[in-house]
C-alpha cells in the first residue's frame, strides 16, 4: 500500500516542478550549493518473532522465523545460530543454558555456542493442540502439552533436560510460581496452590469457572489471575482462596501477557479490541487497574529481568524483529534480522532529531543511535511538530503524543463510506506549527485509480479530533514558515490554499511554490527534470539548488523538513533519506 501512495505523491511534486519552470528567471540567479548525505546507518528490524527471554548478560534470546537467535543488549543486529529444526520457542535456564523447543524435540544448550543435546523428552503420540515451555524462577524448565479434548500433561527436569519426571497438575490452565517453592495453577474448575512445587496441592474455586486462565505472582505475594485475550483481571491477597475483580471479563484492556518488573510495575502486551488484527502495545500499571502506554508492539512476545525487557514483534509481511530496554522501558533499542527498507515518512523530534516510519516501525535517531517507539501493521503516516506534538496515522486508529513520542493516546479515525473495490489510505499526514496535525483519510479505488470518498480531520497536540471537511480528498499537503498550507485535492487536479491552519480553505489557481520551506520561507521545489531550486514563496527569485552527493532522480523525492539549523532533510522514495551538512 505504502508503494502506491508514494506514486501519486511523487507525481505531485513533478506537477509542482512542471508549473514552476515556466516561471520568470531573474535575470541574475544566484546559485545556492550544499552538500547532502545519505544516512546509511539505519535501525535494525524484521523477522517473525515467536517467542524472546532475557539472558543472564542483559541481551535477547528470540525465536526469529524458526531460528535461534540474540539480539545484543544495546539492539542491532541478530546473531544467528547453527539450524537446529524447525524452532518453536526458546528460554533461559537458571544456569543461563537455554532450552530449544522444535516441532519434534527439546534440546538444551548449556551455553548459546555448545553442541545443542537432543534431551530425553518425548511428546506425547496423543493428538497434541499446544505446548508450553516455561522455566521456573529457580531456573527449572517445564513443558506442558495440552491433549484433546481438555487434558494437559506437564513435564520438568532439574538436571537440564537428561531426565524428565511428569507433573501432577491438578487442573488445566496456566502455571506461575511464587517464593520459597511455592506454586500455583489455575483451572476452568478450580484454582489450585502448592506450598512443595507441585507435589501437594491445595484447591479453591475458580475463578472464572469454565475458562483456564493464567495466574501470576507479584513480588508482595499477591496473586493475579486473567484469560489471555479474554479481557479481565483479577487479584488475590490470600495464594488464591478467594479473588477481588480489577476489571471486567471481556472489557478492555484484553491482555495477552502479563509479568512483573523488576521496578514493582506489572507490564502487559495488551489490546483495546478482542478482534483479531486489533493494536497491540506493551502498557504498565501500578494497580491492575490504571494503563499507561510504554510502546507499539504487534504480536505478543514479552519476557523481563530486573529492568531489562524484551518484546518481540510479528513480522509476517512488514516490520517484525525485537525492541530491548535496560531502563525499565524508558527507551528501546531496535534490533533483527536486516535494517528498515521501506521509508513511509520523516520528521523531526525537538525539530532535530531525524524520526522515520519504516517497515511499520516508528524510530528516532539520537546522540546514541536509533530508538524504537515500537511496531504496528496499522501505521501508515507520520508527521512531527515544532512544538513537541506528533501523530502516528492509521485508518482505523491513529496516534498522537504532545511529549516528542514519550506518551502516547489512541484517537479514533471517522468512517468512511466505501463503495467499489480498494482500500482505505492516509495520503496526507502533516505537521502544523501550531502543534496541530491534519490527517486524509481516503477510499483509494483501484478500479477507477484514483482517491474518492475523503475526510479531512484535525488532531490537536492533547488528541483531540475534529473533523474539517467531508466528501474530499486530501492528496498532498504542506506548510510554509509563515503558516500557509498549500494543498492539492481531486487526485492532484485542485490547488487549495489555507491561512488559517486549516480551518477553511481556498481553491486558488496556482500551485504551492515548493514542497518544503526553510525557517526564512524560502521554497524548495523540483526544476522540471532533474534538479531542485529554491525560491522566495511568490518565486520573484528562482535560484539553481545544487545538492552535492544527492544520488537518484530528484522528483522520487517525496518529502522534505527542515531542522533548526536549517539543516535539509529529504526522503527518495527509491533511495532513502539525505540530510545536508550544513544549514540553507
């Protein structure tokens, strides 16, 4: 989708270029020369993730499409190790050896670059619907196999996977474990307590009859109890005798996992919608009860030790690969299996610091390199602000954040009406001085090739929506540094002019004079084939703009801002991001 928008895109610019290079010359143009460079070093991402855990050393052991691999403490790339089958999941023992479970067997590894050990462990010749792999607090791997219908055997080991013992598990849900030996187990019949790592039980009613469930063991002693995916909390002062509701079964949020931090905050890979495909984010509560967001992080791989965390992303078509904290989720480092390939946007945070959308991942690069806010299959648009404000865009739901991407609110998209074949896309998302965002949302035929049935919003800096205009579609967007917004509509046949961030605008009949503005209004536009200049906004001095070490046809480039310093940032739609050396 991100390809065929850029097409209509690119097209505008070269309309824009066309009408310009008709205009008068001064008679006298002073040339204007910079030097750009590419960025080349570019954050990593990609790969499916089915399952991560945190070494003993701080750095990410994941399961990326069926391989075992780490991901180092500061992100980056994988390392990849020798194929050992078709991997399913992998985690970390006490002793820091890791256990790899394949669709056929279970090895251990006593370090990441020993001979793998085919364990002793066999899977059970009755038709198996899932199996669990989970290593106790102490280190203790147990794998759990649930049977059809509803029988589930579980196995441990304590000496690393050469011998196996089963599990007497009372009941048929999740199991969590506490101090001093203590164990629990939760059951669509009753809720069950051992005080021997599982060798007595002691059994209370459930608590929610007829579904399993999956406690957890806070480090105050509490117990909590939830359905994955089922929306619901609840929490237990006395090991499970009896449960107080935190929230509502089946009512958002709908977690998929919860662990406790090393900070005393529970995390949760969570949604707000139980439909399948619906936004995931990692989101932390002190109470069970208030969420507040931490990161985007489509698919539901989650593992903690002390302040380090460890989320994995699904990556079937786009995005994918690891994001790692080790300041309790202040920030993330991204990390996978290649670096971003596809640019959808760029901006700026603190009208500095390059940001992009890539591979439905959003990134800022920094003094210590890049950082991730996380990972969605909805993205599809991003716009910064000067003020601090920004809005990540999807159709459904967008995004807005008044804090340079710290905190983030979910603000929902209008309905459109669609008729015909297509999709819906976001082919304006821009950026206002003001600290405003202006969102499109369009119905994009691919019968007719051409965006009908539009709506044009306004998302303030505290996400607050509001609707501007409908039965129009908003194709291309931006503003000068005198606040006028130059727009073009009717699939790039109108021009449009506002003065009023928005508000209302005005069918004009020239075009926007360029496609980015410096900080003193000067524009900077497509010369008709393949070179730049830049102007004064009513173009009465037209120079030649010159970007030494600019690769590739300048009408692929799609987007442009400009830093603080005037420094210029420009996105190719074929050949990635440029930013010059030096200020305009």
């Amino acid at each position: 989708m991100t390809l065929r928008l850029l097409l209509p895109c690119a097209m505008c610019l070269v309309l824009v270029a066309c009408s310009t290079s008709t205009d008068p010359k001064p008679s006298d143009p002073k040339g204007t020369s910079v030097v750009v460079e590419k960025v080349t070093s570019l954050p990593y991402t990609g790969g499916d993730v089915a399952s991560v855990d945190v070494m003993l050393d701080g750095s990410v052991l994941a399961v990326i499409n069926n391989k075992l691999c780490v991901v180092p403490a500061s992100g980056g790339a994988a390392i990849v190790y020798p194929a050992i089958g078709n991997i399913l999941a992998a985690a970390v023992g006490g002793n820091g050896e890791v256990y790899v479970m394949t669709d056929e067997t279970l090895y251990v590894l006593p370090t990441l670059n020993s001979t793998p050990i085919n364990t002793t462990f066999v899977f059970s010749s009755n038709w198996i619907e899932s199996v669990t792999l989970d290593v106790s607090p102490s280190g203790q791997a147990f794998v759990r196999m649930v049977q059809y219908p509803s029988s589930i055997v579980a196995s441990t080991t304590t000496d690393h996977g050469v011998t196996w013992t089963t599990v007497n598990l009372p009941s048929n849900g999740g199991i969590a474990w506490g101090a001093a030996n203590t164990m629990y187990c939760s059951g669509t019949t009753a809720f069950c307590y051992s005080t021997d790592n599982g060798e007595t039980w002691e059994k209370y009613p459930a608590v929610l009859p007829n579904y399993g469930g999956q406690p957890v063991v806070r480090s105050n002693g509490d117990v909590l109890y939830y359905v994955p995916n089922g929306g619901g909390l609840w929490s237990s002062s006395n090991h499970g005798n009896s449960f107080t509701n935190l929230s509502p079964f089946n009512k958002a949020p709908f977690h998929k996992k919860i662990v406790e931090g090393g900070d005393g905050f529970l995390y949760s890979i969570a949604t707000q919608e139980s439909t399948i495909g619906a936004d995931v984010r990692l989101m932390k509560s002190k109470d069970g009860i208030t969420w507040e967001h931490v990161l985007f992080a489509q698919g539901g791989c989650l593992a903690m030790r002390g302040s380090t965390i460890a989320v994995g992303f699904s990556g079937m078509v786009k995005g994918g690969g690891v994001a790692v904290s080790q300041n309790g989720g202040s920030t993330f480092a991204p990390g996978g299996m290649r670096t971003v390939s596809e640019i959808g946007a760029i901006g700026l945070r603190n009208g500095q610091d390059l940001m992009m959308l890539a591979d439905k991942g959003l990134f800022a690069r920094g003094t210590t390199g890049w950082t991730t806010m996380g990972c969605l299959e909805s993205f599809s648009g991003f716009a910064s602000t000067p003020t601090g404000s920004m809005v990540v865009a999807g159709t459904k739901y967008s995004y807005s954040s008044s804090d340079n991407g710290t905190t983030w609110k979910s603000v929902s998209m209008p309905d459109i009406p669609v008729v015909g074949s297509g999709w819906l896309a976001t082919p304006v998302v821009i950026g206002l001085s003001n600290g405003d965002c202006l969102v499109s949302v369009t119905h994009y035929r691919d019968d007719l090739g051409k965006h009908t049935n539009g709506v044009l919003s306004r998302i303030t800096s505290s996400g607050t929506l509001s609707e501007l205009q409908r039965s129009t579609n908003y194709v291309w967007m931006v503003q000068d540094a005198q606040g006028t917004i130059y727009a073009r509509t009717d699939n790039f046949v109108t021009n449009q002019e506002s003065r009023n961030n928005g508000a209302s605008f005005t069918e004009v009949t020239k075009v926007a004079p360029g496609f980015v503005f410096t900080s003193d209004n000067r524009a900077i536009n497509h010369n008709g084939s393949n070179g730049f200049t830049i102007s004064n906004v009513d173009r009465s001095s037209t120079s030649p703009l010159t970007l030494t070490g600019f690769t590739g046809l300048s009408w692929m480039v799609t987007q442009g801002v400009v830093d603080k310093q005037n420094k210029l940032y420009l996105l190719s739609s074929d050949q990635g991001v440029f930013v010059s050396t030096t200020g305009l």
